[in-house]
C-alpha cells in the first residue's frame, strides 16, 4: 500500500478530539434529597469524582470517520504485487520516455538523465526488449520495440544508441501524449507478437515540471496492466533567468538603441545576472541586473555605428544554468532608401501645399524607407531618363507651367515602368497664356495618351465659404484602404474650393478583369448633376 500525498496521514492526529470530547463531557449529577441532617455527624466535605466515558461507541464512528477521511485525502493505491514483484527470468517490455524538453538543460539535467537510461538498458534482462521515446510537447519515437526495417530494434544497442544521439529541444513538456505513445506502442506491438511479455513497464525520466502535467478534464488513464517508474532528474525551485525580447531602433543618425527584456522564470528566489552586449563577435557594453521573483526588467544600451551598413549581435546573459534561453540575437541592416522625386518650381518663398506636406511627410531621417528629393522642372529630362539617376516614384505638382518637353520625359518616363503622382493644378496663374499652353501639353502629350481630358478649373477663382465635398471614394484601392476603417473613412471635414475638371475620354477593361483609367474618388455634383472625377488611376506602358 502507497500513498500519492502522504502529507495528509497528518490528519490521523485529529482522532484525539473524538476522545478529548467524550473525556470532558461531565454526567449529570442525581440530587438525594434528605429529610434532616441534624443527625448527620460533622465531617470534612471532600468531593470524589470520577469519569468514566461514556457511548464508547459513539467516540469510535467518530473515530473511524476521521480516519477514513485522512486516508481519502491521502490517496492511496496497491502496487501491483505479480509485477513487481515478478521474476527476472520472466520476459519484459520495457519504453524509456526521455524528457528532453526546454527545462531540461538547467545545469546538465539533460546529461543526468541519459546516464540514468544507459543504467536502466544496461540492467535489462537477456530476453527483455527496450524502446526509446524522446518527448517535449510532442513525443517522437527513436527507438521501437519491433521494426520490420531494423532487425536490431527492440535490443539494448539499438536503444542505447538512440539515448546517446537525443538532443534538446526549445518546445514546453506534456506528459500525458508520452505516456499515450508508449501505451500505443506496447499495444502495437502486442498486436503483432506471438506471444506477449510478461511485463510492460515504463520508465518516465524528466524533472517533472507542473507545466506538463495534464489539465483537470483529461480523462486519460494509463492501462493498469502498465507498469510506472517515474525517475527524477534536477531539483525543484532552481533559479532561470531570460531574455524573452530584443528591439533595435535608431533614435539619431550613427546611432542604434538595444533594448531587452530580462525575467526571472524562479517564483521564490532573487536572482542577479549580468547582461552584456555583444556586436560583430566583440563584447560591447555590459551591466548588472537584480530581478524580483516572478518578474521582469528592461536593459538598454546605445551604441555607435556610423558608417556601418548593418550590424549583427546578441545580449548574453551570464552566470544562468539554463544556458538554451540566455542568447537573443538581433541584426539591424539599414534599409535601401527609394528616390521619391518633386518635380515642382523653384518659387520657395511660396507655400506650396504639395512641397509643403511631402516635406513633413518624409523629413530627411536616415532610417526611412523613403528619401525625398525636389527638383526644377528644368532637369526632368536628364533625371528621369537616366537609368541610374531616375527615381522609385515621381511627384508632379506646384508646377507654374508645364512645357511640352517637360511632359514627353513625364510620359516616357511612365511608359519604361516608372510611377507617377500627377496633381493638376493649373488655376493659380497669373499668366492666362500659360495657363492654355500647360493645358495643351497636358492633354496631348499626357493624358491624352491615358483616355482622359483637362477641361480646366470648376471656377475661374477660389471663392471663400463656397466649397466642394467628396462624394464618392473607393476604399478598396490600395491608396485608400488603409484609411477604410472608422476611424479615419471622414472625409466631410476635406473642403475643396476649386478643382479641375477631368473627364475619362476612353476606357477599357484590361485583361486582369481591371477597369483602364478607372476613378478612384469622385466630387459631389455641380449644378448641372454631373459628378467629376477627383483622382484617377491610369496604366501605360509595360
């Protein structure tokens, strides 16, 4: 007879409150009456009392109750006498489950528990056939009882080799899919043999982390005709310490930022570590954390790296036994920045709305994607054909006058694979004859070659309290799905005061089923109900 928490057989010593009770219970006394006690001669008055218990039967239920309830607590089971108690000379099964979960290589646990399954398949008997299971969160089979390919499986080589070749896995510990896998495998086996062993016995060899254990509504059971060893490895309450996090960001240019996290994985002890930062193979910065039970802290370093394309490294911590989660490494390559070209006058000293917003759009910060530049009209024909100098993405916008040379590079310029944000703004002219010969370039050398027209601004001039609203959009653009949501799909606050008025000339449906020029956004009608296009997508060229 066992026990599996022996702890509560502390509760036979409530058996005395059963006794204490019936011992302190007084009887009631019988009053004797007299008729005188003049005759009664003077004599010292003693009082002799004496206890007896009483309902001795009684006192032993409560007893018994007690004591049925303290062995209930305790759990108690009969080992299987036939089998272990069996005789070696009897044939057996035997599978060694091999933990080699990520707790697992705190402080040579690991090697702790192969040299006990090397004693274990050296001590079998000469007809006994072992297997081998390696487990974390899923088991793996490394040795079976029987294989129709290995005529060697099932013998203590076979399993000895299959013990010293096991390695560490990064993955959490399950022990019920372990113990189900060596059930499966003894019944597999039992299934295919002629005549079945006398034992099956499973040697479960791990540090027995609460993680693995099962959750209340498992209702798995381990055959009865199996029989259990559970062989521990470490010790309990041991000290682990991680870097669960590492983020690499630069604040300034010629310098990067590395941030870690650090937690103490121990529920009871204070743990101290040293974190040092290591780059290109050389220690680069170090520092001293302590860290309370249960919890984590953040470690930062800056280093410099200008001039450097990119930078690999890892924070170590030192002095931790589980030496599997004490590395995080981190590279930080510097990202290829894209030309985004401005192709706008040279007027500074105006507040154009397009140079203004790109500028604090894409500020010049080294570790955009993006890189703005701003040119004047005057070198688009040597900038965008230039396959070395032409840019990702070309912005056409504050322009005073667009000249008919400065449109064929535009249009060529597309036509070889470039991208093209075109904003027509021709109605903040002085000059009306500039005014018609932009317009001209526009249309023919431009849009026309897109099926759309320029028919000029809505109004001759901006009008104050006289605006134009949005009304139609298409969010599933990729220009505007990102904006598609709640939180930004209000476009009621966006006034327009003037536009111009683009009409789509041709169209035509392209092979991927996609409309060509197809509008995108669309203003509220005039007053003649017709609904001009505010934005249009256009493909030409290959």
């Amino acid at each position: 007879l066992a026990f599996l928490a022996p702890l509560f057989l502390g509760g036979l010593a409530l058996l005395v409150a059963p006794w204490l009770i019936h011992q302190i219970r007084r009887p009631e006394r019988e009053i004797t009456r007299f008729s005188s006690l003049m005759f009664v001669p003077q004599t010292r008055k003693e009082v002799i009392e004496r206890r007896r218990l009483q309902h001795i039967l009684l006192m032993l239920m409560r007893m018994a109750m007690l004591t049925l309830l303290a062995l209930a607590f305790a759990r108690p089971y009969w080992r299987n006498p036939a089998a272990a108690g069996a005789s070696t000379q009897g044939a057996a099964w035997h599978i060694i489950l091999l933990d080699a979960s990520y707790s697992m290589g705190d402080s040579g646990w690991f090697e702790q528990a192969r040299a006990k399954a090397l004693s274990i398949v050296a001590s079998l008997g000469p007809a006994d056939r072992v297997g081998v299971i390696v487990f974390d969160r899923t088991p793996k089979t490394v040795a079976p009882l029987v294989s129709d390919e290995n005529p060697s499986a099932g013998s203590p080589a076979a399993a000895r080799q299959a013990i010293e070749s096991a390695q560490l896995s990064e993955e959490t510990t399950a022990y019920v899919p372990a113990l189900e896998a060596a059930q499966a495998m003894f019944a597999s086996v039992e299934s295919q043999s002629a005549r079945a062993a006398e034992r099956f016995v499973i040697h479960l060899i791990s540090d027995f982390q609460r993680a693995g254990l099962p959750d209340k509504n498992n209702r798995w059971k381990l055959d009865p005709r199996c029989e259990l060893r559970c062989i521990e490895v470490g010790r309990a309450g041991s000290e682990n310490c991680a870097i669960e996090d590492v983020s690499v960001q630069e604040p300034k240019q010629g310098e990067l930022q590395v941030r870690g996290k650090v937690r103490n994985w121990s529920k009871a002890l204070k743990a101290s570590r040293e974190i040092k930062l290591m780059g290109h193979g050389q220690e680069n910065a170090r520092t001293a954390l302590t860290i309370e039970p249960g919890a984590a802290r953040q470690v930062a370093f800056r280093i410099p790296v200008a001039g450097a394309p990119s930078f690999e490294g890892w924070l170590e911590l030192n002095g931790d036994p589980l030496a599997l989660d004490n590395r995080r490494y981190f590279v930080r390559q510097a990202a290829a920045q894209r030309r985004v070209l401005l192709l706008a006058s040279e007027d500074s000293e105006r507040s154009r709305s397009a140079t203004r917003f790109l500028s604090s759009a894409l500020p010049p910060k080294s570790d955009l994607p993006w890189r703005l530049e701003i040119q004047a009209p005057s070198s688009a024909k040597d900038t965008l054909l230039n396959e070395d100098k032409r840019p990702s993405i070309l912005v056409v916008a504050d322009l005073d006058r667009l000249t008919a040379e400065i449109a064929k590079s535009i249009q060529r310029y597309v036509e070889t694979g470039g991208r093209v944000l075109l904003m027509v703004d021709l109605s903040d002219k002085s000059d009306m004859s500039d005014l018609s010969d932009s317009s001209d370039a526009l249309n023919k050398e431009i849009l026309s070659r897109w099926g759309i027209r320029a028919d000029g601004p809505r109004g001759s001039e901006k009008r104050e309290g006289q605006f134009i609203q949005l009304s139609w959009i298409d969010f599933d653009h990729p220009i505007f799905f990102p904006l598609r949501g709640p939180q930004f799909n209000d476009f009621s606050t966006v006034h327009f005061y003037n536009h111009q008025r683009l009409s789509v000339v041709k169209s035509q449906v392209d092979t991927g089923t996609a409309e060509n020029p197809r509008v995108i956004a669309r203003f509220e009608p005039d007053s003649e109900g017709k609904e001009w296009p505010a934005m249009i997508e256009a493909r030409a060229g290959e």
